[in-house]
C-alpha cells in the first residue's frame, strides 16, 4: 500500500446545540481504568467482505483506494467498547465539546486527549490502524486529533422517527398526486426513507445500496 489517506471530514458551521442527546451516560468500576492494550482490547478475528469501487458502477480510480464499503465487522472487545463510551459520554465531554451544525443536530469531536485517554490511545494504535488500513485497501492515519473518535449523537427517538418518515412519504404522495415538479429536495433522486443512523450509497447507475449497519464493538468503512 503506497499510498496514504487520511481520516477527515469537512470543516462545517458549528454552534453548541440547544437539546438533550438521547444516550445514557455510562458508569464503569474502576478496576477497568486501565489502558489501551491491543491484545486485551482489539477483537478483530478476519477480514469482513468488501465492496468495491467497480461493483458499484465506478472506475476503480474514483477515489482514493479500489474499495468503496465494508461488510460490518467486530473490531473491539465490549470491555473496550465500555470503555469508551464512559468516557465520551462524560460530562465534561458534552459540557465541552458537543456542537451542532447543519449536516448533525449533535457531534462531539477534540475531547481526545484531554478527556479521553483511552479513546486517543484506541485510534493513535498501530495495531488499530493496521487493521482498518488492510480493509480500507490503503494506509490510514488520523489527521488531527481534533477529528479523533468524531461522534454523532441520535437525537430522535423510534417515535419521532416513524412520524418523520410518515411526514416524508405524505408530502411525496401529495407532490406526486398534484404533478409538482422541482421539488425542493437536495437533489433529484432524493432517499427519502433514511432519518438518521443509517447508511446508503448512489451506485455509478443511479441505483441506491443500503449497507448493513454495525452493532455495538463491530464497524463498517
């Protein structure tokens, strides 16, 4: 792998959000308050499938590496998942670092070092890098450590979902009931079933590809 690319994502207003996250904060003994150990900490057994860039309708060349998703695979213990979440979710985190923009009602990002040891550690590990760099298809490396552990936090429940996507259903059904055309979506080949929490790519031809979403210690690139 001769290339190397770097994990990041574009610099967007913020503002502190004026709501409450729907997460619970954690509480973890104290007897766990040790440090990052790939040996202990690291569940990763074997590759996960992958999809790549030509299955899905593009040259191979579109991007910076050949594979464009991964099948969700375990990479942490749930010990180390605990971990984690005890300390993003402290609050000092969100008194802190939890912002609001455009693109996310509510992220957290630049609590690592400061007031996640652990989470730094998790993601400066060569032994973790390795690992999502030999499914990526290229060298990864973070950036900044502003971006480290870059969280989204959901913000709606099942039932504000379900109305959302009735909402979004509705007001297709009227448009396509009335004959309005030009409708004000983002583009002209909205996913208009998809609040929140969930991922989809536009293939080469057009087509939407829903990917399996991770549970909890697994992942997806």
């Amino acid at each position: 792998m001769a290339d190397t690319a770097v994990m990041s994502q574009p610099v967007v207003a913020q503002t502190k959000p004026a709501f409450t996250p729907i997460v619970s904060q954690i509480h973890v003994s104290n007897d766990s308050q040790d440090v990052f150990t790939p040996a202990k900490h690291l569940a990763f057994k074997e590759m996960p499938n992958v999809h790549t860039m030509k299955e899905l309708g593009f040259s191979e060349t579109t991007g910076v590496s050949p594979i464009a998703v991964s099948e969700p695979f375990r990479l942490f213990t749930e010990e180390a998942v605990m971990r984690m979440r005890q300390e993003v979710l402290s609050p000092e985190v969100f008194n802190n670092c939890q912002y609001s923009s455009n693109l996310a009602h509510c992220y957290l990002r630049g609590f690592a070092n400061k007031y996640a040891p652990f989470v730094y550690d998790v993601w400066k590990n060569p032994e973790t890098l390795s690992i999502v760099s030999k499914i990526a298809g290229i060298d990864l490396v973070p950036e900044m450590d502003l971006e480290i552990a870059h969280i989204n936090i959901s913000v709606k429940s099942e039932d504000e979902k379900r109305e959302e996507l009735e909402a979004v259903a509705e007001r297709a059904n009227y448009e396509a009931d009335e004959g309005i055309g030009g409708c004000p979506w983002e583009d002209d080949k909205p996913i208009v079933d998809m609040v929140g929490g969930e991922t989809a790519l536009r293939t080469g031809n057009g087509d939407i590809m829903k990917v399996r979403g991770p549970q909890m210690a697994s992942h997806l690139f």
